[in-house]
C-alpha cells in the first residue's frame, strides 16, 4: 500500500506544480465506453464545450504493479509528446468519483482516434487505398517506432490493434503498458491473442526479454497487413500449433502488385535469423525511398497466386498434423514445444 500511495503521490505532485493537467470528471461530456481489454476499459468523451472528443484510459484492479506502470506511461508519454505519429497524452482524470479518496483511480486522458485501430481501418477502407496511401502508413508506423527506440523507449506490444488511425494519420499507442499490467497477472495466457506479431523467440523461451529488434519483426508483419488488408494468418487460429509454425519459419506471401522493394524489406524484418532484421533507421531510410518511387516493379500476379495456393494447402495440412498430434494450450506451450524440438533433434 505504501508503495501504491507514493506513486499517486508522484502524480498529485505533477498535477500540482502543472506538469500534468487534471482533467475534472464533472467537466467530461458525453462520457461513451468505445472499448475494453484485460487490463482496462476506454471511453470517449467530450471536454466543457469543446465539440473534440478526448479518449480516456481506465485500468482494472488497481494495485501496486498497475500505479508504477501507469506513471511510467506517463513518463513516456511525456519523452515523444513532440511526434506526430505517436497518441498524444493530454492529463489524467479519476472516472470513480465515488472512491478517488480510497485510492486515486487515475484514467489516462488522450488524444482520440477517430477512425479506431488499423485493424478495423484497413477492414473497413482498404479497397479505397491506393499504393501511396499504404506507403504513407508504412512510413508514420516506422517513423514513431524510430522515435521510441531513439528515445531508448521499447514498445513490445505491436499489432494491429494498437496502432491507431486518426484523421487518416498512423498514431501509435500502448508502448506495452497493457502488456506489462497482463504480464504482472496473467503470465503468458494473452500471448495467444498476438501470435503472429511476436518476436518467435518468445515461444522458444518464454522468460526471453522483448527488445528493440524484437519490434523491428512486429513492424515487418505490420508491413504485410498494410499492404494485404487482412491480419496474418487470419484464417488460422492463434493457438500453439501457430506458434510452432512461425518458429519453423511459416510466414505469410506478399500480396499481387506489391512492390519487390517493399516486401523485400518486411521478408528481412521477419528473418529466421534475428541477426538479418535491420534496425529502425534502415527500415525508415528504405521505407522513405520506396514511397518516392511511384512506378515500381510489380510481382508477377500468376506466380505468387499459384505459389500462395500451394503454401496455403501444405500449411492447412500441417496445422491439422500437428492439431492431432498435440494439444497445446496457453499453460502448457513451454513443455509442448520442449518436446517437440527434443522429438525433432531425434528424428
């Protein structure tokens, strides 16, 4: 408990020399939850008689681990408030009137995103985009993700869902504080909801520490879901069987029309090899240059249609394979893939 009063007490302290703006509950229109997750909920609301909606971010269960990483949000926030492409942090607000004495359930007050996470995005827009448009995106995402690691900040949480879209414009958002609270409660279980997005060493050695090329592989499949429209593998289940796949090297196919440089430049972000993944910098250089191109050479349509249905037919009969040789769930994942590299070394 003390531990949990003195971070509040780092928050009360900012607010009062006007470091941070508290934001009034009583001055919150409109207050609308637009979505929840294991850690919180997020609402939107509107500020006095501002016609802007402000996005507010709850956490579940406050307590001792979720104070800390909610004031090392802020810290964060504060470092890459500067960059255009990445959330913007407003303030903090207590949404639980009635027990803001009890124990301060500070909310995060942001900028609002009104098109959502990419994900639904590029469900709903995708056929409107044109190859200028997803190069665009490609670069805001590589860009802000270049402000994170100059700034030595990791994020390790990248997918679709955390990316957000605001008047057209990439913003990104999380840096992993919803992963770190899930991590201080739930082990590994939600590492099933990202499979394709993380870093396989993970799955080869779960206590493995996510770092700055490990962001470099979530980019590169963020790459490929921007110029497919679709999430990865979005046909298969996010299970183990999955998990063992892309540690096997299973990777999704570059879309008809993309350009060669482009999917060269995702193919090396998802190496086999970690050692072949570029850093930042190079993936934001070569993004840039790719995007100045506007007649680039295309892949050939026919060859990677009939090379996707051949992968997509041995992979379906892999993934059935393996669903009846095993039956991996988020507790036991580590032993399942144990044994299955021990049986692969004596085959």
């Amino acid at each position: 408990m003390s531990e949990i009063n003195e971070s509040s007490k780092w928050i009360e302290e900012a607010i009062s020399k006007r470091h941070i703006k508290y934001y009034e509950y009583k001055h919150l229109k409109n207050i609308e939850e637009i979505g929840i997750g294991g850690s919180g909920k997020v609402y939107r609301a509107k500020w006095k008689n501002s016609q802007q909606y402000l996005a507010l971010k709850s956490f579940i269960n406050i307590d001792n681990g979720t104070i800390k990483e909610l004031v090392r949000e802020i810290e964060l926030q504060r470092e890459v408030v500067f960059h255009d492409n990445i959330i913007s942090f407003y303030g903090v607000t207590i949404l639980d009137q009635e027990n803001q004495s009890v124990n301060n359930n500070y909310s995060l007050v942001m900028e609002y995103a009104d098109s959502g996470s990419l994900k639904n995005y590029l469900k709903e827009n995708f056929g409107k985009l044109t190859w200028d448009d997803k190069f665009k995106f490609a670069c805001q995402l590589a860009s802000a993700v270049l402000c994170l690691h100059d700034e030595d900040i990791l994020h390790r949480d990248l997918s679709s869902n955390n990316v957000l879209i605001n008047k057209n414009t990439i913003k990104l958002a999380d840096f992993g504080l919803s992963k770190r609270i899930k991590e201080l409660s739930n082990g590994t279980n939600d590492l099933f909801g990202v499979v394709p997005y993380i870093d396989p060493k993970k799955f080869i050695n779960l206590s493995y520490s996510l770092n700055k090329k490990s962001d470099i592989y979530s980019v590169g499949v963020l790459l490929w879901e921007i110029s497919s429209g679709q999430p990865p593998f979005n046909l298969e289940s996010y299970d183990g069987c999955l998990a063992i796949q892309i540690m096997q090297g299973l990777r999704e196919l570059p879309v008809p029309d993309t350009s060669i440089e482009y999917a060269k430049l995702y193919t090396e972000c998802w190496d086999n090899d970690p050692d072949n993944w570029p850093f930042i910098q190079e993936v934001v250089e070569r993004l840039n240059a790719i995007s100045t191109v506007h007649k680039v050479e295309e892949l050939s349509y026919e060859e990677l249609h009939q090379t996707r249905f051949i992968r997509a037919l041995r992979r379906r009969i892999n993934l059935r394979r393996l669903k009846r040789a095993i039956n991996i769930n988020a507790s036991d994942l580590h032993g399942q893939i144990a044994n299955h590299n021990h049986n692969k070394k004596r085959v």
